[in-house]
C-alpha cells in the first residue's frame, strides 16, 4: 500500500514522501489529484503543534485543561478536554512544550554532527531515529552501506521494540490496577534496558550509528548473553500474557477502547501498531533486506485491546528474530573501523525506519557535504492526533487506556 509520511515544501516547491512496499521516495507535487489522494494531506503539511483544534458548547459545557505538568502526563504536553463531566465530547493536544526546532538546528552542521540532535528527537526511539536519518544522508551521499551494517542495525530496531512496547503494555497495565502484572512486566523492562547495554554500551541505543557505518559490535561472549537474555523474556512475557488475557477485568478496561476502523485509520495517515491492529499491513518491515523475515501481526478490532495484544505479538516475534541473527552473526561480520565513504557531498535523500509506532522518516539536503535542509516526520505526530480523535465520546475513566495504547510521546510529537 502506498502512505504518505509527510509533506516537504522547500521554496515554495512541494513534495511527498511516500512509503510504498517498504520503500521511502519522493514524488514532486505536480497536480492537485495527488494531494487529493491522501486523507491526512493537509494534517502533514500544517505540522501544527496544537492538534485537533476546535470546541464544543452546551449546557455545562467547560475545557478541562490537562497538563502540562500534572500526575498521569509524563512529558511536557497539554490536553483541551471539552466536556459536562464525566463524558469527553472533544479532545484537543497541545505539543508545543516540546518543541524544540531541531530540524533548524541540524542546518549548516556536517551530517556526522547533526547525528547527535536526531537521537535527541525523543529518547525511547532514539535508536529508530538515527537509523531513519543516517539512511537519508547515505541516500543522498549515494553511499554504499556494508551488509553487516544494515543487519546490525535491524537487529537494534528489534531491540527497541522489545523495550517500549514492554513500557506501553506496562503503562495499561498499571493503569488497570494490575499490580503483580505491573511489577513483572517492570522486571522484563529492565531486563530489556540491560541487555541494550550488554550489547551497545547504552542503554537506549544511543551513539551507535554512524553515517555509512556502526560504532560498536559487540563481543561473542555478549552476543551469547543477550541470545539467554532475549529467551527468557519471551518465555516470561508469553507467561504472563496468557495468564493477562484471562485477567476479564484487565480485558474489559481495555475492550472497545477508542476504536478506530481501517478507514479512519489510513485517512489519518496512521501507521505502526496502531495500524496494523485495525487489520491493515503497512509493509515496513521490508524497509530493507532481512536475513530472516519478520511476520506482520494484524488484528482487526482497532481498539486498545488490539493495540495491545499486536504490540505482544510483536514482542516475542522481535526476541525471536534476535536471537535467530545474533546466532548466525559471525557469518555477517564486518569492520567497524571502516566506514564506508561516499561518492559525492551534494544532494538530497530521504530515509526511513520501522520504529515501535510506525515509520519514522527523514529528508536532507547536502550542499558541500553540509546539510542544508533537514525535515523530520514522526510516528507520534499523527499518532497523537488518532488518540485525540478517538478519546471523543469516551468517559474520563477510559482515557489511560486510550492514549497510552498509542505509544505517542510529545517529544517525538513535536520534534
């Protein structure tokens, strides 16, 4: 299918960005047809960072005025909830407390340096977002990129899989009063941490990519570690979740949850789990050549209970996955001292790369072999426009599991 990862218009010049079969291109605008062809053309092009604008009035009627510093908004970010009391008739998301005009600050930096600010976008995908942007640069620099590079660098996409939809299952589990549930699935979170670290020297994956290359490889004794690391987690997750989803009370909180059917959800421009989890594959996975391919997990609900339960899927999928390539990893070796040089020092190029919440994406201009451009498209930009839209209609009681099922961050938002 194709999707529309965002806009770029450059002096006065528009262009797509579009993702079909797993593959990022842009496409010069050239008629108003190919605007037509997307439902959330113009939500990319505004970028705004007041999502879903708007009011309702009434007998009663008041905004409820939610963050940005309050218990439950773990970032900087506020809520515009119209409602009489108990039922919301309107949400609205303020992301612009984290704004903080990175795609500026990469201009007229060398792309090694400008490595650094989009690891900064948003920390739990810090590693999805280097990946994105180095894949943009080695685009435009027509580079050559090692196969063990390449296969590196899926392997930590997995990784950072693995440990935020550990986080997003944890959050609506806690918010459902699991406790025991909550502290075991905390456990595998850490576990998961522990293991970025045996295997990168960081914890969230950082300073590990380089343009054309890879800083770290890690030992054969760590690669034994993380594959022990990465079996008993999936063991323990599966456990766990066989026993949650006989949990009725825990199913019922999260059951018919801001439902969102395919329709809406491609209109939206929605991507990543909370796609796929309305039954429809976004390819991304095909992003790049794997040695061993990745299944894509449906369900069809559309609802936080089908957000959750593909995000689970996922999780033992990725340990899998991880533990089948570190296994088979010194037939795919390389050099990281070597990275691979680049042709030419002028162009443009753009990237993309399966993050936990969908495609994260990447355009650049190269002039001189600095960048001239830069523009960054996120996940959770219209991932928190899809939670503000389906938390409408739903009581005050429902919005944890609504929004939290997402696996949005105001940082990743806002950019």
């Amino acid at each position: 299918m194709r999707l529309l990862a965002g806009v770029i218009e450059i002096d006065g010049k528009e262009k797509l960005l579009i993702i079909e079969d797993g593959v990022a291109r842009l496409e010069p605008v050239e008629s108003q047809a190919q605007r037509e062809e997307f439902g959330c053309y113009q939500l990319l092009k505004k970028r705004e960072l007041h999502l879903r604008r708007g009011s309702v009035s009434g007998p009663g009627v008041f905004r409820f005025r939610y963050g940005p510093v309050t218990a439950g908004v773990r970032e900087a970010g506020c809520f515009n909830l119209y409602t009489f009391g108990e039922k919301i008739l309107h949400a609205g998301i303020d992301v612009s407390w984290k704004h903080r005009g990175i795609e500026e600050a990469m201009s007229n930096k060398t792309p090694q340096r400008a490595l650094a600010l989009a690891e900064a976008v948003c920390s739990n995908f810090a590693f999805s977002h280097s990946v994105a942007y180095v894949r943009a640069v080695e685009n435009a620099l027509h580079s050559n990129v090692d196969m063990g590079v390449q296969n590196w660098r899926n392997i930590l996409l997995e990784a950072e899989r693995i440990y935020n939809h550990l986080h997003v299952i944890t959050k609506l589990a806690s918010a459902a009063a699991q406790k025991v549930l909550t502290s075991h699935l905390s456990s595998l979170f850490e576990e998961a941490l522990r293991l970025n670290e045996i295997l990168t020297g960081s914890r969230y994956l950082m300073g590990i990519n380089q343009v054309g290359g890879f800083h770290h490889l890690p030992s054969l004794e760590n690669m034994q570690h993380a594959i022990n690391g990465y079996s008993l987690i999936a063991k323990r997750f599966e456990q766990l979740y066989v026993h949650s989803v006989n949990n009725a009370n825990y199913m019922d909180r999260l059951h018919a949850a801001g439902t969102i059917t395919a329709d809406q959800a491609i209109a939206m421009g929605l991507g990543g789990p909370s796609l796929r989890a309305c039954g429809v594959k976004d390819d991304l996975n095909t992003t790049i050549s794997h040695l061993i391919q990745l299944p894509v997990i449906t369900q069809n609900e559309g609802d936080a209970l089908a957000r959750m339960e593909v995000r689970a899927e996922e999780i033992m999928n990725s340990c899998e996955y991880i533990i089948d390539h570190l296994k088979i990893s010194d037939a795919w070796n390389f050099n990281t001292d070597e990275a691979t040089k680049s042709i030419r020092e002028n162009g443009e190029g753009c990237g993309i790369a399966n993050s936990p919440s969908g495609a994260v994406a990447y355009y650049v201009v190269l002039q001189d072999g600095i960048i001239a451009h830069a523009r960054i498209f996120t996940p959770s930009y219209v991932g928190m426009h899809a939670a503000a839209f389906s938390l409408d209609e739903y009581i005050f009681t429902d919005f944890p599991f609504i929004f939290d099922s997402f696996g949005v961050h105001f940082s990743d938002a806002a950019r």
